[in-house]
C-alpha cells in the first residue's frame, strides 16, 4: 500500500487537494490516473480512503469515499535520548524507531553532550516518511530538545521511568524489567554516556536503571535495542 500522509483530514473532511509536490509524484512518478483510490492518514490513527478525481503534475484532487479508525497500541514508549555528534546516526535511529513502533521522542541535552542543536523540521520529515512507509496510522510525537534537567522536572504519571547507562551497578535487563501492555519512559546518554550526577539525579527522580545487555552499545544502536525490546514483549 501506498501511503500518504495529512494532519489536516478528519471525519468532516469530503475533498481534499494535495499540493504541488504530492501531485507531481502522484501523477508523474506513481502514475495515478482519475478514478485510481489513494490511502491517506492523519498521522491520528484514522485512514481515508480517497478517489483521484483530478490527476495532474500541478494539482491532484480526491473525494473522500471512507474513514477507518485504528486504536492506538496497548502500550505506550517514549524514549528521551541524546543527540549524536553525527547527525545521520540521530536519524537512522528515528527512522528505524518509528518503523519498529515509538510513541514520542525527546531529544535531551546531557552533561557529555557533543551535540546540542538539532534540526526538529528535518527530524519530522524522517519520522513522516518512515510513518509512510511502514504503514501506520500514528505519527510519533518530537518533542523540542531539552536538558536532561529540566525535563527530569517533569512529571510523568502512570508512566515507568527508566534509566540506561553504563557504570558498573547492578542493573536488570530492560526486557526483564519492563512490563507488557504498559507505559514507558527511558532515557539514553550520548556518546560519554550520561555523568555520575545525572545518574545519581535520575535515580533520586525514580528512574531505574537498566542494562540493554552485555556489550556497551552507540546511542542510536541503545535507542533500537531499546524499542525493539519494548515491541517484542508486547508481541
């Protein structure tokens, strides 16, 4: 299935017109001609399914012929982790993330932290076109970067809050730890890893700390890790 993708569309949209871009793709690359049926989601959990009723490269125009709504997953996973010195590697993660299934995202500013401005409108094409690709209905949320402490300032209810990092303490495996059909909160350092103070810090908040097993990980490889635990013991 093809997918495209409007935040715009709800239950009382009848037409809808695709810009210049998406039309040029549609008609030109696609091939899509009048009477051909495209799938459309909010990125809200609803898919439309629209008519083609204009095809050209400059404007494609659809009526909407039905609406599917899909309920969100029975668990719920945020993970706030630390910008990489290298761009790519922040985004490959958010790309993978997203395919494997994450619910939000908080960039966190740590005490080693290399990188420390990102690129939200980039970021949020990523996650758009892996959401696309992979067929899903919900787009994850991208919440602006943050110090790791401020956003330990907040509070998260309902929620199991989960550090992993590095320093010789007993830790349990997050798969162990973690419990199906829940919500989840974990944090994941930068490169250096997150400091003895912010570790100390994090536990104080209730984080517990956790291992993604025996080898020590990238922060993007420790982000997949991490999601790809969370979705298969909720398989």
């Amino acid at each position: 299935m093809q997918l495209f993708y409007s935040p715009e569309l709800s239950s009382s949209t009848l037409k809808y017109t695709f810009n210049r871009e998406e039309s040029k793709h549609i008609a030109k690359v696609l091939r899509k001609k009048e009477g051909d049926k495209l799938y459309i989601t909010n990125g809200k959990g609803s898919l439309f399914i629209a008519e083609l009723t204009l095809a050209t490269q400059s404007v494609c125009q659809t009526i909407i012929l039905e609406q599917k709504d899909y309920p969100r997953k029975d668990y719920y996973l945020h993970l706030a982790v630390a910008p990489t010195k290298m761009n790519d590697r922040y985004e490959w993660f958010l790309e993978k993330a997203t395919e494997i299934g994450i619910d939000e995202i908080t960039p966190i500013i740590c005490d080693h932290s290399e990188r420390k401005v990102i690129k939200p409108e980039r970021f949020q094409r990523i996650l758009q076109s892996a959401m696309k690709q992979s067929v899903q209905y919900y787009m994850p949320i991208l919440n602006p970067a943050t110090t790791l402490k401020e956003f330990m300032k907040q509070s998260y209810k309902e929620t199991t809050t989960y550090i992993a990092h590095c320093d010789q303490q007993h830790k349990e495996l997050l798969k162990n730890a973690a419990a199906p059909k829940s919500n989840i909160l974990l944090l994941i350092g930068p490169e250096g890893d997150f400091s003895t103070k912010e570790i100390t810090a994090a536990i104080k908040k209730k984080y517990i700390p956790v291992s993604l097993g025996t080898t020590r990980l990238r922060t993007e490889t420790a982000a997949i890790v991490a999601a790809h635990s969370i979705s298969f013991i909720n398989q």
